[in-house]
C-alpha cells in the first residue's frame, strides 16, 4: 500500500530511509528542507503487512525512491504513471523491475563508500560556493548539467538544503578562476553524501577532482559521519578508488 506523507508517518519513513543510504539520505534532507505539507516536495511511504517497504520523494520530473528487497515495485510504477515521473533514482535491483513494467531505459553504477585513512592536508584554494559561479561550473563540465538544469529551481533548492545545514557547497579556484565545484548535498545521522564534483574540461587531468572529493571527505569525517556517494559510471568509480572509496551496491536510473 503506497501511501502519502502525513506527520505519524514519519517515523516509519525515517526507517524506510535506512534502506539505501544516499538515496535515503537525499529524501530525509528534502523531507527536512521542505516538510511534509509543501506542494514542490511530494513524499509517500510503501508499506507491506503494515511495516514500512520504501521511501518515495518527488521534486519535479525525477522520483527518488529507497527500498527495501522486498518493496513491490507495482504501486511505485502506478505513481510513476500518474505523476508524469521522467526519471526515477533507485536501487538497481527496483530500477530493474520498474523498467519491465515501465519501459524506458536506464542506467546503473555503483554505490560507494569511504574506507580510507583519514585526510590531513590542508585546502586553501577550496571555499564556500557561490551559487552563478558553481552553476557554470556543472554546465561547463557535463551535458546533464546543461539539459536538466536551470538555474532558478536548482538555486531554490539548494538554498533550502544549506539553510538546514545538511548540505554544503564549495569551490576551487585555480587563479582567481573558479574551475571546479563539489557539494555535500544530503545528511542523515550516519553519512554524508558527496554529489556534483564536476571540474570544467580545460583544467581536467591536473587532479582537481581529487582534490575536491579528498576535502569534501574531510569534511563528512570532521562530522563523525561515514561519506557516500554514487558513481557516475564505472570510470568514475575507479576514481573514487584512488581516494579511498569501496562499491556497496548498486544504483539505477530510469529514464521515461
């Protein structure tokens, strides 16, 4: 039984959020950042025998869903269908069972998590973002960026995440130049998610990347807290190796 969001419920849904940590962790920090009531953040919860099965949050197009092995992928294709959802962000293994029902296309990499020693360095060129100069950065770096995002939605929602100081935002400049970005873009009690590490193509291959993703690592350690994120696809994460990270699964998306 797929059900919408309402206050009591909300427990049963930071449990359904434990299923997949960086996806669940990106719809606690929505859930935080917009409450259950707002119209531009939906949330339902999927129950079976009345114990909780997945978490779903929409924003837009793109449904975020964290499910559990046993979660029956039908209701979540039935809001899929209703809603218009262009992509869906999952497990691979419910990203596999949409698609059957579903169509569409889809693509998959891993879920990783850090297992490296601790950072000591220090990064003086890395500062907190400024959102305009972050944005050309991820248009300048990846097609995605330039199709699935426009400027005053995402800045909106970024301005709600960092305002719960679950999310942060940073830059490096290279001089005076901003030429590369990364962001811890959820939280929950245990991680924290490193996301958009994007570097402009002309200043690639110097190891700007890593040194981004081994400050925003520092960072979610400083915290207490494990960092996650998922790959882009496999060549990223053989990057992530390098900085210390291990794949813990896999991640789809569907594509509509």
């Amino acid at each position: 039984m797929l059900i919408k969001l309402t206050p009591n419920l909300i427990p049963a849904f930071t449990e359904a959020c434990t299923y997949e940590r960086v996806f669940g962790s990106r719809i606690m920090t929505a859930l935080r950042a917009y409450g259950p009531e707002d119209a531009r953040a939906l949330f339902w919860l999927l129950l079976k025998d009345d114990s909780p099965t997945a978490a779903l949050y929409l924003a837009g197009d793109v449904l975020v869903v964290s499910a559990a092995p046993k979660a029956d992928p039908a209701p979540i294709a039935e809001l899929v269908q209703e809603h218009g959802v262009l992509e869906v962000d999952t497990n691979w293994d419910q990203c596999a069972a949409l698609q059957k029902l579903l169509g569409g296309t889809t693509e998959s990499s891993y879920y990783m998590v850090y297992r490296g020693n601790p950072v000591e360095d220090d990064f003086p060129d890395i500062t907190p973002g400024d959102p305009l100069a972050v944005f050309s950065v991820l248009q300048r770096s990846h097609e995605y960026y330039r199709t699935h995002l426009w400027f005053e939605p995402w800045a909106e929602d970024l301005g709600r995440r960092l305002d719960t100081g679950l999310a942060e935002l940073y830059q490096l400049e290279v001089d005076g130049e901003v030429v590369a970005t990364g962001s811890i873009s959820s939280q929950d009690g245990e991680c924290g998610v490193i996301a958009a590490v994007a570097v402009v193509p002309e200043y690639r291959h110097q190891g700007l990347g890593s040194r981004i993703s081994r400050f925003l690592v520092k960072r979610i350690l400083e915290m207490g807290k494990t960092p996650r994120l998922i790959s882009g696809y496999d060549e990223v994460a053989e990057l992530y190796r390098q900085v210390g990270f291990t794949p813990c699964g896999h991640w789809g998306e569907l594509y509509l």
